[in-house]
C-alpha cells in the first residue's frame, strides 16, 4: 500500500472557496443478524451472493504518468461507494465498474479521512445497484473463517476470492511510501491470514454469512507491523466495517472535521519529502502552478501554512486537508541560507487527495 505524500501537483480550475457540504442517501449501514447465523464458510456461495454488491476502481495518476487500481463496495443502489483513500488518491479520472451490472461509471470522491484510509465515491448516474450486507465487525473473534473479495493485482474481471481466518484484532500497521518517506499508522485493524493482493484494497472482508467485516486495506508485502517489515506471504489487514460504516455516515453528511475532508482537494502546485532540518522540502513545482507564479522554487522549505507548522510533508498534507480550491494561503518558507519570507498563494484544484 503506498500512501504518497504530494501537497499540490496539478493544476485545475478555480472554484468557490467555500467550504462544500453533501446531503447524501444514509441509509446504509449494519443490515443485522442472520435468521441463522454460520461459521462455516461457503467460500463459491459467499462469493456469489457479495460479488454483485462489489466494483473494480479504475483511476488515472494523470500528474504522474501512471494508473491504479482497486476494489470498492456498493453502499447504496445510486451508488455511493466505500472504499480505502490510498485506492483514489492522485486520481484525476476515476472510473468504476459494477461486478453486479457490467456498467462502468465516470466517479468523483466525496471526501475521505486519510488517518484512517477510508474514502467515499459517487457514481454518477447509476440506479439500481445490488448493495452489500453490513456485518458487526464487534463481534469478530479470532479463528472465525473469512473471505476476501477484490481486484486482486488490478486485473479486472471478477474479484477473486481469498479464504482465510482471522489471526488477531485492534493491529496497528505503518503504511510507508518509500519513495518520499512518507507514512500514516492506522490501528484497530482486524489481520487475517489469507491471501490479500495489491487491488484488493477497499474491498470486502466478508463473513460466513456474507456480510461484510471489514475494508482489506493492506497486502503482506509493502507494509510494516509495529516497525518491522514482513516477509511472510498470505497475510493482510482489514478497517473494522463499523468504524469504516461510521467514517462514511460523517462523509455523506457533509461533516468536516481536522481528519475528515469534504469535496475537492487543495492544491498549490508543489510535491514535497521532509526536510533534514525540519519542515516540508520543496522537490518539484509544477509549472504555471500557484507557488511557481508566486516565486516558489524546488529546495525551499515550507515552514507553516497560515501559522499552522508543517514540520513534515506529512504534516504539510494534514493541513493541506483542512481547506479547498480557491483558499487564500500564506506560506512560509525557508531558502537555503535559511531565510524566511512569506508568500501568498490560491489554491486551486488538483488530483484527490
């Protein structure tokens, strides 16, 4: 799992500085207890009755070159979607794919919380989709059996089934981007032992009765586990649902919080990694951006944002999450010889996340 940390590659088009809101359909949510519940899973039957209440997410990396892909789960028939922030962020086009219908839709994300690395998408357009049953992820235990389901290796097609048990509870992961040093600690997450892949993530970590327990979010290669890197294959980590069910209800509802980000991303034009002294080290500016047009040049170190320290790129997105396109930004910034000045920027709009 990469999470990047990039404060402002792109450039979009200006839009309102206030801040936006959502007043979409909640009614998703914990679907309750089976008229006869099981623990001895199916893995052909679960599949059939969770794959059409699953979609493959498809984005463009368009800043970077590049393509992603992942797993998302339908929370409502208009097609609100769950799914991890990691699988849409950097995206400048998202298109997603109904395993239930076959159709494909152009997306956009409502908001996500990056501590957490859950995200919400709308479909636009869509009516009628299959939606996924809601399990109670307290009651997991250790040595229940669970299924997998996702884009494994985003290959598309069908999602591929991954049985398993889970192994332990409330784990704590460290998601590293080791190409800018970048990371985020999520905990409380269910770890399985089964057979993850990169392009599950978002996708459901179901029980034996087909309903879904949690939001596979990391594979057994590319993590670390409370410090050390893994090199056991077969193994991955899951958000809790009812934390994850929790984070989407506040997104829908348009609820912004210091974690929680509603509507689109803030850009200022620049890619960062932490600074050796401190702060957030300018790498590259995107020409024509808001901080090349205000003078801002790779090496320079940003400082504070409106007075808030961003004493790593880490903590520059953090406060890069608190506003939108169109916010007036004062930045300061150190040069080499460790000067400070102040400048002004608008930020505009730019890839999620």
């Amino acid at each position: 799992m990469a999470l990047a940390v990039v404060a402002g590659l792109g450039i979009g088009h200006l839009i309102s500085a206030n801040s936006p809101t959502a007043s979409g359909n909640q009614n998703f949510g914990f679907s309750g207890q089976p008229s006869a519940s099981a623990t001895v899973l199916d893995a052909g039957a679960v599949a059939a009755k969770v794959n059409p209440a699953i979609v493959n997410v498809n984005t463009e990396l368009g800043l970077q070159g590049a393509a992603a892909a992942g797993t998302g789960i339908v929370l409502t028939p208009d097609g609100e979607i769950l799914t991890n922030n990691h699988v849409v962020a950097g995206a400048t086009s998202i298109k997603v794919t109904s395993i239930g219908t076959g159709d494909t839709f152009t997306a956009h994300v409502v908001g996500y919380d990056r501590g957490e690395d859950i995200a919400v998408i709308q479909l636009e357009d869509a009516s009628g989709l299959p939606t996924a049953a809601i399990g109670d992820s307290s009651t997991v235990k250790v040595g229940d059996q669970i299924l997998g389901l996702g884009n494994a290796g985003g290959r598309g097609g069908d999602p591929v089934p991954a049985p398993g048990t889970v192994t332990a509870l409330d784990q704590s992961i460290t998601a590293s981007d080791e190409s800018s040093g970048s990371s985020e600690q999520l905990t409380g997450l269910i770890q399985v032992q089964a057979n993850i892949e990169s392009g599950d993530s978002g996708g459901p970590l179901v029980n034996a009765n087909a309903q879904v327990i949690g939001v596979d979010t990391a594979a057994s290669t590319g993590y670390q586990l409370n410090g050390r890197r893994s090199g056991a294959g077969g193994q991955g980590f899951a958000i809790p649902i009812n934390q994850a069910i929790d984070i989407a209800h506040q997104i829908v509802a348009g609820t912004a919080s210091d974690k929680i980000h509603i509507g689109k991303t803030a850009f200022i034009g620049v890619s960062v990694s932490d600074g050796q002294g401190g702060g957030a080290q300018v790498r590259d500016v995107v020409a024509r951006g808001p901080a090349e047009r205000a003078g801002l040049t790779a090496g320079a170190v940003i400082t504070a944002i409106d007075g808030k320290a961003t004493g790593s790129a880490t903590a520059l997105t953090n406060v890069m999450d608190t506003h939108h396109p169109g916010d007036q930004l004062t930045l300061t910034v150190s040069d080499a010889s460790g000067a400070q000045r102040q400048i002004q920027v608008k930020a505009i709009e730019g890839p999620v996340g």
